[in-house]
C-alpha cells in the first residue's frame, strides 16, 4: 500500500456541465466520486475527497472540506487539504476516470527528486493529476494573500517536474454533458477509441 495520501478533488461548480458532476453515476457506482475512492482505496493506505461540503455525499469516506466556503478555488483547496493533512500528497480530478494506478506510479518514481510539484504533461499540463510536496506550501499560502488562485502561475513559480505522458486518453476530463456520455459509452465498452 502506497503510503503518500490519494486526495481526490471533487468541490468544483461544474458549470459546464450543469450538474454536480462529483454525484454523476459511473459504470456501476451511484457516483464517479465513489468510483474514483474505491478504485484508489484498493493502493492507497489513505484517501481523501476534497469538497465544499461532505453533505452532498451518502456514503462514508474522509472529506477534508474547503476552508474559504466562497471561493471555487483548486488552490484554496490545495491549501485546506495541506491544512489537514500536514504532508505532501498525490491530487487526482473527480472527473478523470481513465487515470490508472500505472500512471502514478509515472509519476511517484520522481517523488525523491528534489522537486515541490510532480505535474503530468501531454499536449497540455494537468495540474490535478499531481504530486504536491509539503514544501510548495508557503507559496500557496502566499499566493492565496495576493488573491492569485491559477494553479498554472503556482506550477510556474515553483520547482516543478513536467512528467510526459504520450496517451491524452488517460487525462479524459468529463467536462461536458457530452463528454460524460462518451465516456460512459467507452466504460460499457460500446467503443474503443477515445478519439
């Protein structure tokens, strides 16, 4: 079992979707947020989800609930969680149901290298698909104070390890009503392309 804590991010507006997307079914699970927690518990000695509030959700887990209620703000998040858990940490989307155990452990074999943030990169950089280190803390903490909430302007300003990963497949984000059906279709095994 894999001992850095799994969180997995789930407080996000969903506006493109129209619906709470953390609570959209998938494949046999009431909600891709159950799905991503028993998928990642079978590695991981500790999983967390990260919301805005654990009321939402109808089953037991550990939530860690954001600090700044007001704000639909992945840094705030980042930092509630780093407020709770006091140790670097792997962040996995909600909505990315194709990112497998083999692609962290892409990214963990760089976890002893001296880097504050393990990101992964296809045609575009994936901020929750990361390995955030204690050390990058006080720059979110200071961020946060400047009103700067861009993941991206972190991953710049900090000593960041771009991991390149050849399959845009894995880093599928159900952002869309669209793009929830698709993915739906491919998990019932009714295509086999993602492209």
């Amino acid at each position: 079992m894999i001992d850095i804590p799994c969180v997995i991010f789930a407080g996000g507006e969903s506006k493109r979707m129209k619906k709470d997307k953390a609570l959209l079914p998938f494949k046999s699970r009431p909600s891709l947020t159950l799905y991503q927690y028993e998928k990642f518990s079978k590695n991981f000695k500790k999983v967390y989800i990260s919301c805005k509030t654990k009321d939402k959700f109808n089953f037991k887990a550990n939530f860690i609930e954001d600090i700044k209620e007001d704000i639909y703000s992945p840094l705030a998040a980042i930092y509630s969680v780093f407020l709770k858990l006091k140790s670097s940490f792997f962040a996995i989307s909600v909505d990315t149901p194709f990112f497998e155990m083999k692609d962290f452990y892409k990214l963990y074999s760089h976890i002893d290298e001296n880097y504050e943030i393990i990101a992964a990169k296809t045609s575009k950089i994936h901020p929750l698909c990361a390995i955030y280190k204690i050390e990058v803390f006080p720059k979110i903490e200071e961020a946060l104070k400047k009103g700067e909430h861009k993941l991206q302007t972190l991953l710049k300003s900090s000593k960041t390890l771009y991991v390149d990963f050849q399959d845009e497949n894995t880093f599928l984000n159900l952002n869309y009503p669209k793009d929830y059906e698709f993915a739906k279709r491919i998990s019932d095994g009714q295509t086999h392309s993602f492209l």
